[in-house]
C-alpha cells in the first residue's frame, strides 16, 4: 500500500481521536478498521455489501440480521395479489457473506455509543469504528385502540414481512363475497406511503378474480389525501367499479376503535362489520436505535444529509426507515439509496476513499391491475439541511396502456436489481 | 458518423478528467456515479424487464443518456436521473460501465 495524503491524515485523525476516547484501536500497525451494520434489510444488506467491496484487507464489516431468509415487504403486495410467489420474494445472505462480510445472525440488543460496542442477544460484543444502523421500524402496538400485537393473529398488519403476509392473504382467501375488508391507514410518516393502496389494489384484484366483486373494500384513512392519488382512485373506478370505498378523515370522523373479538371497526360515524380487517398501524424507528438516543421527539432519527451521520453521533449513520429522511419517503429504494451515501462516507473515513457529494433517488412502483402499473419518484441532495427534493414525477390519470405496462415491466426490473444489490 | 461519435467521446473523456477530481479519482468517480445505476441496471448484464447498460460502447451510452437528458427519449425515471448528469459524468459512466463489460 502506498502512503498517500489521504490516509495518511486518515489515520492521524483517526489515531488522535481513538487516543482521546481512550481506546488506541488503531496503534497496531495494519489494524483493521471495524464497522457494524445492524440489520439485513434494504438499507443494511446494501451498506455492508458496499462497504465491503473490494477492501477486505482495510476493513471488517460485520452485518447482525436474525434471520437468516429475508421477505421483503416489497411485493409482498404482488404476492397477496396473486402475482408473485412466496419463494420469489424470499431472499438468503450466502452471497452476502461471500462477498466479504461477516455475518452474526443474531439480535443487537445494545449499543454503547461511548465504548463503540454493540452487544447481541447471545452475549456476544463487537467494537467498531463506525457503525451503521437499519433496523427499519417498529409497530406502535398501542396506536389503534383495542388491538394489540396479540390482535394481530386475528387482525393482521403484514406491515413487516414474512408470516404476517402469509396471514394475511389466507384471510383475503376466507372472505366471503358480500362481506366487507376495513383497512386502516395511519397519519405520515411511516413506511411506503403509497403501499396501502397498492394493497388494496391487489386484494380487489383477488376478490375480482375469484368472482367476489359483492365484496366491499372500505379505508379508514387517517390522512386527506394519499400518494399517487388520483390514478389510484382512478385505476379503481375502472378495475373494480364500486368496490373500494375510501374514506378520509372527514368522512369518518376519526378511528374510534376496533375489536377483533366482534370482528368490528368503530369510527366516529358507524361501527362496521368486517370479514376480514388490516389494520396498518403507526410506527417508529426500530427500538435499537430509539435505546440508543438516536431518536427525536419524532420517533426517528436526525441524520446529516451529506453523508447520513446521525446529527447526534458522527461515528454512527441511520438509514433507512429508522431515520428522517427530509423529502424522501421510506421506501427500500430511498434506503438502498441512502446506503450507498453512507457506504463511501465510511470508506472515506476508515480506507481513504474519495468522497463525493451525496446524490439520492427514489422510485415507487405500484401495481393496480395486471399491466397497470403507476410510479412516483424523484432525485434529491443535500439542500437546506435536509435530503431535498429536486426533480420528482408521477404517473398521470388517463396515461396510455402501454405507457403503464412498460412501468410494470421496470418494476419487475427495478426488483430483480435492487435484490441483487441487496444479496449479490 | 461512428467516427464523431468516437472522437465526442474522447472529447468527452478528457473532459471528465478535467472536471472530476484528478487521476485514479476517474475510476472512482465512475464507481460513486454508478452506484446509483445499479438500483435497477442489474451489473450481471442480465435483463429482467430494465435493459442491461454494462459493456455498451461509450459512444451509444453517452447518446442515450443525453436523448433522456434532453427528453428526446421517453422514460421519466431516465429522464430525471439525466437531468442530474454533466457530460462529464455521462463520460465517466460510460467509461465504467464499459470497462465492467470487458471485466466480466
Ligand atoms: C406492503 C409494503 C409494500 C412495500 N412496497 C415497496 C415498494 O414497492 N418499493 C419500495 O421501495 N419500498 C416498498 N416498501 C417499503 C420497504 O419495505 C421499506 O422501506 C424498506 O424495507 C426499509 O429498509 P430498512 O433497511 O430501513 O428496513 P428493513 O428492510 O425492514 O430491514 C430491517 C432489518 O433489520 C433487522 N433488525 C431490526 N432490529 C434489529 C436488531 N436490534 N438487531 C439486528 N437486526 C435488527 C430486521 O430483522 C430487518 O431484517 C413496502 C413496504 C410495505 C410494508
């Protein structure tokens, strides 16, 4: 390796700030630098794989994930709509771990910002130099009154992947036709703003599909308007004629209530009988990061916009659903995105690398019906101390049926790259 | 025309070296700028429903880019991510992109 400026100074800085916190981590010569990345979702696989690239003899990288199949919760809409397989959405990390990275399958269950340590479930510690967090969120069980993470078996939220969709499309699956599904969708933020839709796209698709169109599906929606709203309601009035019946604040009066014993959805206008409820519930940042004091008063975590550094903590980067992420929503490509800012701010500090200025995308595909399928997205940077929107789109009512196949198409596309930039 | 199309290139390419930072920095700069690219351009080279962009001639690239740049080509996710992109960089992709081509 040849000495240059760069990690000359790197190391300088590093070695003056190790020697203040009292840990010379980096006084044995060719030490490698240390990073974690907690959780194996879309922001976390991304940020350890590219991390890891090509620097194995600078830096260890270790990803902590407890599971060792990841389902991503995106398309599980296009699964419960019948569109994709269980199988197909299910993701292993041998490729992960072949590429260079550790893997520790188990549960953080602390971080000591102080000692630069993070502790998991089974005991185990491991010090790092930098440490990435992706924990995506957590459910505010409390959020709905009369449901409860126990509720959940009878109502489901499929709002984190894996048994919960399954739950989920067994019960679309037992509803008769003429009886009706409640769906409850909270206030912003939380995760994948236009997902509910999606959602109720595909489950009026299987009801259509199966001869079920008696059926009702009515939303409880917490907000006055929704992403991509007007192709949405759009695409339902000409897919599913008078099936979906959407109800904002004012047309409700306010979520009362629910009851998963009666099956019933009380709101301040009437108290419906339900086949089949889901109920989507607030969320925050994972606990892992609100435990270590990397949450605001808003549940999430503050980052800097160049490089994804928590405000709180320069040797920490939050991405991901946990973090807030100015005009960004939370969505796996905004994380993927957000992880590749922090990945080369992390190379930058702990390998010398260059670091350019942080450039951010997003888009969202939605699917209404087969071949119909809707986007929103848009370019960001870091601008007045947020990620800020600079260029966004979003699909048109009365756009071409073609036009709409070929955004199906780059979903499908859109899918199959960001798995393989997630698990190899 | 394959000729001009050549020579812009190189244009384009001494271009790039000037405007992104010097030296190996070029290789890097591609990297960082690619990044972004492999969301949905899967690096395998494999299409899956987005065209591949790995190994195509800088010149072809390039042109595309631009095409999405000045919305002669339809594609608004395209559209918007060109908009971002200097010639420089467009240069710096190419030349990436091309490069990962010859790796594989
Ligand atoms: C129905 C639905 C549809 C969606 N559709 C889309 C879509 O079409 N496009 C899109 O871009 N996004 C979509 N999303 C959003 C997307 O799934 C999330 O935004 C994305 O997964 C966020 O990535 P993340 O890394 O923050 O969290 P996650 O992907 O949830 O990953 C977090 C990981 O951290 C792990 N973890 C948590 N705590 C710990 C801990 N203490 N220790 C170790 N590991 C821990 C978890 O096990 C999990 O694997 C959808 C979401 C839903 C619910």
């Amino acid at each position: 390796m040849t000495l240059n400026r760069r990690t000359f100074t790197t190391g300088v800085l590093a070695g003056a700030g190790a020697l203040a916190a009292g840990f010379p981590r980096f006084s044995i010569a060719q030490a490698k630098a240390k990073v974690v990345v907690i959780g194996g979702g879309a922001g976390g696989a991304t940020a350890a794989r590219y991390i890891a690239r090509d620097l194995a003899e600078k830096i260890e990288v270790t990803l902590v994930e407890p599971s060792r199949a990841f389902t991503t919760c995106f398309f599980s809409n296009l699964y419960v709509g019948g569109f994709r397989s269980f199988d197909s959405i299910t993701h292993t990390y041998a490729k992960v771990g072949a590429g260079g990275v550790a893997l520790a399958h188990d549960m953080a269950s602390a971080i000591d910002r102080a000692k630069r340590e993070v502790t998991l479930a089974g005991g185990q510690r491991l010090a790092y130099d930098r440490l990435v967090v992706s924990p995506g969120i957590d459910l505010k069980w409390d959020s709905v009154p009369g449901w409860s993470e126990a509720a959940a078996a009878v109502m489901p939220h499929a709002w984190t992947p894996g048994a919960q969709t399954r739950l989920l499309r067994a019960k679309l699956d037992a509803v008769k036709d003429g009886e009706t599904i409640v769906m409850t969708v909270p206030n912003n933020p939380y995760r994948c703003p236009p997902g509910p839709y999606e959602r109720v796209s595909m489950f009026a698709w299987q009801l259509k599909s199966t001869g079920r169109t008696k059926t009702k599906i009515v939303v409880i929606d917490a907000k006055a308007a929704f992403s991509k709203q007007a192709v949405f309601q759009e695409g339902w009035e000409k897919h599913y004629p008078g099936m979906v019946v959407w109800m904002d604040p004012k047309m409700h009066g306010g979520l009362k209530a629910v009851d998963p014993a009666a099956m019933t959805v009380t709101t301040d206008l009437e108290t419906i009988k339900a086949g089949m409820v889901n109920v989507i519930p607030a969320q925050w940042a994972g606990k892992i990061a609100r435990d270590a004091g990397l949450a605001n008063e808003s549940g999430y975590c503050p980052i800097n916009p160049e490089s994804m550094a928590s405000t709180v903590d320069p040797n920490v980067f939050v991405i991901g659903d946990a973090c807030v992420p100015g005009d960004m929503p939370k969505s796996a490509f905004s994380a993927n995105s957000q992880a590749k800012v922090a990945a080369l701010a992390v190379r930058g500090a702990l390998a010398g690398q260059q670091v350019f200025p942080a450039r951010y995308a997003n888009t969202c595909w939605s699917l209404i019906a087969a071949g119909d399928d809707i986007k929103i997205g848009g370019r960001y940077e870091a601008k007045d101390g947020k990620i800020t929107a600079l260029d966004t789109f979003v699909s048109k009512p009365g756009e071409e049926a073609a036009l709409r196949m070929q955004n199906y198409e780059e979903s499908l596309g859109w899918y199959a790259g960001i798995t393989a930039d997630m698990f190899g | 025309m394959a000729g001009g199309a050549a020579r812009a290139g190189m244009v384009l390419r001494a271009v790039a070296a000037l405007a992104a930072p010097a030296g190996a920095a070029d290789a890097a700069y591609g990297e960082y700028l690619a990044a972004e690219c492999s969301t949905c351009h899967l690096r395998s080279g494999d299409f899956k429903g987005i065209p591949s962009i790995v190994g195509l001639p800088e010149a072809d690239f390039i042109a595309a880019l631009r095409a999405y740049r000045d919305r002669s080509r339809e594609n608004v996710v395209m559209q918007t991510i060109a908009k971002s992109l200097s010639d420089a960089d467009m240069a710096a992709l190419a030349a990436y992109y091309h490069r990962l081509g010859t790796k594989r």
